[in-house]
C-alpha cells in the first residue's frame, strides 16, 4: 500500500509540475502550421519595395501554434543624421529595439494592471481618488465628474479627458504646462474635463497617464521598476525597458525616430525641445519632457523577440512557461468589448466591427485584440487561431511630408505600409485553412 501510495504521489506531483508548465515559445517553419510559403514571400517582396519607396524600417514577427513560424526585418535602424542621408545607414535586424509609442499602454501599464488585479491589490471599479489624493473636481470647471471617475473608466477612455493636453508645450498647455513628472501630476489633477464622463470614447494619452501613477501608488516602486522586475525579468526578457540608454543598450542597438527632434522638421518649437534626430530616447513629447521618458502612455522600447513572448503570455491566459503573471479570466475580462462601444475593452482595442479594419484588416477573428502606436507599431493576438503578428517600425524617421500642411505626416505615413491592417490581411492570406 504504502508503494502505491508513493506511486501515486508522484504522478500527482509530475501531472502537477506539467499542469503549471504552460506553453513557450519555439521556432518551426510556416508550413508546418498551415501558412502558405510563397504567399508569404510575396509580402516579404512587397515590403522590400516599400522600403525601397522610403518606408524607413520594419520588423515583423508572427507566432501561431505556440511557434514563432515568421520573423524578419527590413530597411533601416538610421538613415538620416537630421535631415541628411548617411552614406552607410544602420541596417535593422531582427535584434533592433523600437520604441514602442502607444503600445507601451498595453505591454507596460496593462500588464501591469492585469497582474495587479490578479494579485488581488487593485479593483477596476476602484475609484480614482483612492489612489491620487486630490484627484478632485476643481470649483472653476464647467464639467464635474473626476471624484466618481473608477479605474474602468480611465480603461474603457470614457472619462472626459482630451486626447492630448501637449503639457510640454507651453503655448498650447498654458497653465497646464509641465516639463517635470511631479508638477505633471498637479496638471493632470487640474486637467479640464472634455465631456461628461460615460457619455463617449475619447482615446486619450492623459488616461494612461493617470492609469501609471496609480501602478506607482499602489507598488511604491516606479513604473519601470516594477515592470522590468515583476513582468520583464521573470519572462526573461531583456530587451524591453524604459530609457534603454540609461539602462546599458547603445545607440546602434536601437532604431531612430524622428530627424529633427520633436520639431516637425522645424515647424514646432517649445522650451527645451530636442532638435537632432531622437535614437534611444522616447519621442512622444509628454513621455519625454513631462514624464522623465516613463510615462503609463508611451516610453517602452523592445524588439519583436520579446514582444512575441508578451504575446504568447497573453495566448496562455497570463503564464509563460512556469511563470504565472495573471489568469485566463484576467485576460477574458481586459479584452472583453465595452457595451458600449465594441470596440474598446480594458484598454486593449478589440476587432468588433468594420472600424477597425486599418488596424487588423478583414480577416482576423472577430475577438481579436491588440493595439498600434505612432512610431509605427501594432500588436494584433488572435485567440481564435490561436495567432499573434507584431509589427514594429520607426515611420517618424523620414522627412515631413508638407510641415505647412500637416506636420504629423511623414513621407512614409502616406505609403501603403503605414496601413496596419493591408499587412495583417497578407499574413492571414497566407494560411492554407
């Protein structure tokens, strides 16, 4: 009996030990779950040629099957010094780092919230308040609300805050200006509300702006610090972090942004604003100037090898291997459509009707979720095919297209690869199912 016993012990803890061993990632060929080799040369071969057209860089991963069946890089990490063509640009590779512009939103501060829920230390229904003292209505704005404003609010981007309040920029922000991360934090509290909070989805930078401090109240920790030493390091990834220069990673490592600074090729200027080409520090404007370059809203920098793993930690409902962040129903809850808008879950966007095609194209599950970012970046994780493709770029490093026009559009804005969705519909194009 007492052998049996032992047998029996030890195939619990061996079934126990396999139950908690979640899938990683390994490398295998297309064909073998199910992609179409020369379709997929075709879009390698459509790529090449916009880069040929000026698209800067581009790096693309595709995982399916708990396998990383596709990853490449095209175009370049530096092709300018300012507004000049280097004579030897710095090809990207597979290794380059990207900043990641929004999609920090989902691979800093939503992991963050999702562990944190799990963990039991923040309610998504929690208020606001309960985390940012004096995070009030002020006696002087026209629309009140912020007292009652919860978590999910700030998620779901139904809190009245405008997109960008450009805190950087004193003549746009007045006296909400703030070039340093304490003073930002006063700003944000006075921050006008915009509309009547719930009344509609406005996506809003200030949103995950609020959504980072309130990590860094309830970690006491930085939020660079906690992810990098609660998500990052756990899962093994070393290269996604805030300020990689300060962090170790050179220049060379990472792929440039914009040629001139922050100035649109000349025609923005602010106090103390950047004029060289951005390599290695975050362009978004309030990550850097106001944040310190660590921002809930922008500031993360990775390359695709990492991001596939973040990605696959979503596919296995919160775990990697033996490392358990959060859980399925964590996932379920982050990525389930807002009623009232179906395309917003917890932050995450979600592929719930015809609006999101520029972003995941016609062919991606309906339950599709992901997110894009300015430099030229999308995630898009489908739970149906059990498929996930990131795309990481740096579009802003090319010239404006017309500065008097529209500064926000760069040449390579306007080529066919700045469409999310044409390169999202190649990749599922090219399954054999």
């Amino acid at each position: 009996m007492k052998r049996h016993a032992f047998f029996a012990s030890l195939l619990a803890l061996s079934a126990s030990v396999f139950a908690n061993n979640y899938p990683v990632l390994t490398n295998a060929q297309p064909e073998s779950v199910g992609f179409n080799i020369d379709k997929l040369k075709k879009l390698d071969s459509w790529i090449q040629d916009q880069i040929n057209a000026g698209y800067p860089g581009m790096n693309v991963v595709v995982i399916k099957d708990n396998h990383i069946v596709f990853q490449k890089a095209w175009g370049y990490a530096k092709k300018y010094d300012d507004s000049h063509l280097m004579g030897n640009p710095l090809r990207a590779t597979t290794e380059t780092m990207y900043d990641l512009a929004s999609n920090t939103k989902m691979y800093a501060t939503n992991f963050a919230l999702q562990k944190l829920v799990y963990d039991g230390k923040i309610n998504v229904n929690d208020r606001v308040t309960k985390y940012i003292p004096g995070f009030t209505d002020q006696p002087t704005e026209k629309i009140k609300g912020k007292d009652a404003l919860r978590i999910i609010d700030i998620l779901h981007h139904t809190a009245g805050f405008p997109a960008d309040p450009q805190y950087p920029n004193k003549r746009v922000a007045g006296s909400l200006y703030s070039q340093d991360k304490q003073t930002t934090l006063e700003m944000i509290k006075r921050t006008p509300l915009d509309y009547s909070p719930g009344t509609k989805h406005v996506y809003s930078d200030v949103d995950y702006m609020i959504l980072g401090f309130i990590i860094e109240s309830v970690t006491a920790m930085p939020l660079d610090v906690y992810v990098e030493k609660h998500i990052y390091q756990p899962l093994g990834l070393k290269h996604t972090v805030f300020n990689p220069l300060l962090k170790g990673f050179k220049q060379p490592q990472i792929a440039a942004t914009e040629l001139n600074g922050n100035t649109r090729d000349g025609v923005i200027s602010f106090p103390n604003i950047r004029t060289t080409t951005l390599w290695g520090q975050v362009h978004d404007e309030k990550a850097w100037y106001s944040m310190g370059g660590v921002s809930g809203h922008a500031g993360l920098f990775s390359n695709t090898h990492d991001i596939a793993v973040l990605m696959q930690t979503m596919l296995n409902g919160g775990h990697y291997g033996n490392v358990t962040l959060f859980d399925q129903s964590t996932v379920d809850e982050f990525t389930r459509s807002s009623a009232a808008d179906v395309t917003f879950g917890l932050g995450w966007r979600v592929n719930g009707n015809s609006s999101m095609t520029p972003t995941f194209g016609v062919l991606a599950s309906p339950q599709t979720y992901g997110h894009t970012g300015w430099t030229g970046t999308l995630t898009a994780i489908d739970p149906v095919k059990r498929m996930a493709i990131v795309i990481l770029g740096n579009r802003p490093h090319s010239p404006v297209a017309d500065p008097k026009m529209n500064p926000n559009v760069f040449v390579s804005g306007t080529l066919p690869a700045a469409t999310y969705g044409w390169i999202v519909d190649q990749i599922y194009g090219a399954l054999n199912e």
